[in-house]
C-alpha cells in the first residue's frame, strides 16, 4: 500500500490539478466528521445535536460542503467526458458517452454494491433471527441515508453531456438559467403554494453548483469572480434566512416545516456559491501546500479510499455505540459536559473502526480497466447511449429509493414514497444492480 501510493504521487502529471484532488477528499471527510458529530445517541434512540443546541446550527455554514463535491464533479466529468471525444471516430457518440457512463459508475457503484449486499444481508440475518429493535432497528433504517448523495451523482454523471454542450454554447449563461430555474421554483412553492413544484429543485439546484465545475474546468472562475461568488452567495444566503421563509440550519432538521437541503432551496444554491467561492480564493495557497511530497502522498493515499470509508462510516459509529452500550458505558445526556468530554473517545473509536472497514472493503474501490471507445471489440455505436442512459437512470432511482427505505422491516414489506410510487428495499437493490449491468452492457468491450 505504502509503496504503491508513492509510486502514484510519484507519477502524478506537472498538469493534473492537485487542488481539485484535495477538495474531493476535504469534502467528503467534512461530511463525514458532520455526522459524528451530529449524531446524538441515547439508549432511547437517535437524535440530532443542532436540534438540541440549535446556537450551533450556524456551524453547518461551514460543514455543510456537499457544494464543493458537487463542483469538483462537474470539473473531473468535462475533463473526462473531452478526453474520450477526443479519441472516438466520427460518427460513434453514443459509443462515448456508454464507456463516459461505465467509467464514472464503476468506481461509485462497485463499493456502493458491496456495501449494499453486505448490509442486506446482515439486515435479513438480523430480522430472521427476531432481532431488529432498538439502536439495531435505528441502523438498519439510517445506515442508507448517505446514498441519497449518490443518486444526485449518477444524475449529474448521466446529464452531463448535455449540459456540457450547453456550457459550451453559453458558459456563464447556460448557470445562471439553471440559477433562475431554481429562484422560479422556489417562487412557485412559496408565494404561489404550488403542490410539489419544489422538488423540481433536486435538479436545478445540484446541476448549477455542478455546472460551475464546468466553468472551473476552462479557467473561468478567476480570483475575482470567485470572490463575487463568495460575497455574493454569503450575502444573498444570509438574506434569504432572515427575511425569507428559509431555516439557519444547511442541512435537514427534525422535524422543520421547510428543509434547505430536501428538497435543495434558493437558500442552499447561495450557500454552495459562497463555498465554491471561497474555496476557490483558497487554490493558490493549498497549491503551494500540494507541492510537499508528504501532503501529496497523504491526498492520494485518501482520494484512493473516500468513497468506501463515506459509505462505511455510519456504520463505524453505530457499532461504536452498540459497543459502548453493550459494554454498559453510560451514554451522557447529549450536550452535556459529560457528552462533550467523551466525544474525542467516541470519534477516536469511529475512525478507528471505519479504518478497519475500509481496509475490508477498499479493493471494490479501485478502478476497472478503461473501455476505449471506437476501437476494434468496443460495444458499437447503435443503442448503446440509450441503454447506458436507461442502466444510470434505474441505478439513480435505485440508490435514492434506498436511501429513503434503508434496510429496516424487510420481512414486513417497508416502502418509502419515490416521486409517489412506493419502493420497497429489495426492489430498490434489484433497480440498482440491474441499471448498473445495463450501463456495463453498453460500455464495454466485447470478445
């Protein structure tokens, strides 16, 4: 492992740009120290510590950095999507766009199908055996929840050529559409009370912080627009919280009447401006830093398991709790002087766990031999782009159908409501599993 993290900082390209590799990891362990920290567990059952000291909800300003994973993605799909046109034949974009599509699924979806497996199987185990009650029952339902954050990716890997045309045709216009989309949306559902218009805002939303990857990806998000961005966003955020309808808090609340983050509001864009914004302001200094061997060596060595310690770490801090209340350690009353000095115990054992966990399960993570469109053996031109587009759409509606049933009364045939159609745990595993062998279909090789 040692050696071949040094080979591949060793290897890295004078042109690849570091910056973009340490946000992608920064961001995803953001999101993973949130929820710990958030968690406010009790023998009663689960809770959430901004609801409990609701002075702490501003923190979510800074650790709510979905934003900036959303961004860095669209910069590493322009770049991925330009460089496979480059090599096709005339004629074949149906071609690059299935291998564009296996490509970026491959690494998301390979962990997130073991992770799956291996958790269904366990809940099965778990409910045949006449267990499923207390924080066992409270894991099973809110282990998946993080894979609400995978669906929104396969939808924004799956739009991206078109939108990439768009930004091509329009740059900074083909954003800011999307951006009064999302303001049009958001008027829609409040001043109007038109029925269900807001989750017109997972799209529009997502797609415009995605979108300004595009535009990072061609140097358009320059020293002086990305402090536009940020004192804009900041201010336009903070606005919209004080005078609008929109709660302090960036990420869902128990409870609340109106969510920033489901469905995504006009408040939640402004904040993901000022983000990119800010990070942006950020890049030069962080490449100095990115120069040192050692800070390099430690980003690779992170960015080569993110994603299986993201879809793991859930699952390391509910088996820390089962172990302390297994072991008859008292859980102190959250917030309270007690619960504040045994967090860096509980996050210590967490990381410690989770390690242990990606060191199971990191091999998924690597990435499988690229499929080169347009050359002898590839899967042809004709209805491979449908198939891919069909395989990523039902792998998308799988993985967020998941994330809102989780594993929770699987012998009782539990559903959560999916764009009004009920879906089941089982049902949404067959979804996934069968729009990811529908996109391996259309983009790889054949013997």
């Amino acid at each position: 492992m040692g050696s071949s993290v040094r080979e591949l900082a060793g290897a890295t390209p004078a042109t690849r740009d570091r910056y973009v590799d340490l946000l992608r990891v920064g961001s995803l362990g953001a999101v993973v120290l949130g929820h710990w920290l958030m968690a406010a567990v009790t023998p009663d059952g689960v809770g959430n510590l901004l609801a409990v000291v609701p002075a702490l909800q501003p923190l979510t300003w800074l650790l709510q950095v979905m934003p900036v994973f959303f961004f860095v993605g669209g910069f590493s799909h322009a770049l991925s999507y330009r460089s496979l046109l480059r090599k096709r034949p005339e004629g074949s974009e149906d071609s690059v766009y299935s291998a564009f599509l296996r490509a970026r699924l491959q690494r998301l979806l390979r962990p997130t199908m073991v992770f799956v497996l291996v958790w269904g199987a366990a809940a099965l185990l778990v409910q045949l055996l006449g267990g499923g009650g207390g924080l066992t029952g409270v894991t099973l339902r809110m282990v998946t929840q993080p894979l609400w954050f995978i669906g929104i990716y396969l939808a924004m890997v799956a739009f991206t050529p078109p939108l990439l045309r768009l930004h091509e045709r329009y740059g900074w216009g083909a954003f800011a559409g999307l951006a009064v989309a999302a303001v049009a949306v958001d008027v829609l559902r409040f001043a109007a009370g038109v029925p269900y218009v807001e989750f017109l805002n997972f799209a529009f939303v997502w797609l415009a912080v995605h979108q300004l990857g595009f535009l990072r990806a061609d140097g358009r998000v320059h020293p002086r627009r990305a402090a536009l961005l940020a004192g804009g966003g900041l201010v336009t955020a903070a606005a919209l919280v004080a005078f609008g309808p929109y709660p302090l808090s960036m990420v869902g609340m128990p409870g609340e009447k109106v969510s920033n983050m489901a469905p995504p509001t006009l408040a939640l864009l402004a904040h993901g401006l000022w983000l990119v914004g800010a990070v942006e302001l950020l890049r030069a200094p962080a490449a100095r830093l990115l120069e040192r061997p050692r800070v390099w060596r430690t980003v690779v060595a992170a960015n080569g398991v993110a994603m299986t310690a993201f879809l793991w770490h859930l699952t390391a801090m509910f088996g820390v709790y089962g172990a302390l209340l297994a072991l008859d350690v008292d859980l102190p009353e959250p917030a309270s002087a007690a619960w504040w000095t045994q967090v860096p115990l509980r996050l210590a054992l967490a990381a410690a766990l989770t390690a242990a966990l990606v060191a199971a399960f990191r091999t998924f993570e690597r990435p499988a031999a690229p499929t080169a469109p347009g050359t002898p053996g590839a899967s042809g031109a004709s209805g491979a782009g449908p198939l891919a587009a069909l395989g990523a759409t039902l792998c998308l509606l799988g993985v967020l159908g998941l994330s809102m049933v989780g594993f929770g009364g699987l012998l009782d045939g539990r559903t959560a409501l999916l764009i009004a159609i009920p879906v089941s745990a089982p049902a949404a595993v067959a979804m996934t599993l069968g729009g990811w062998l529908l996109v391996e279909r259309a983009g790889r090789r054949t013997p």
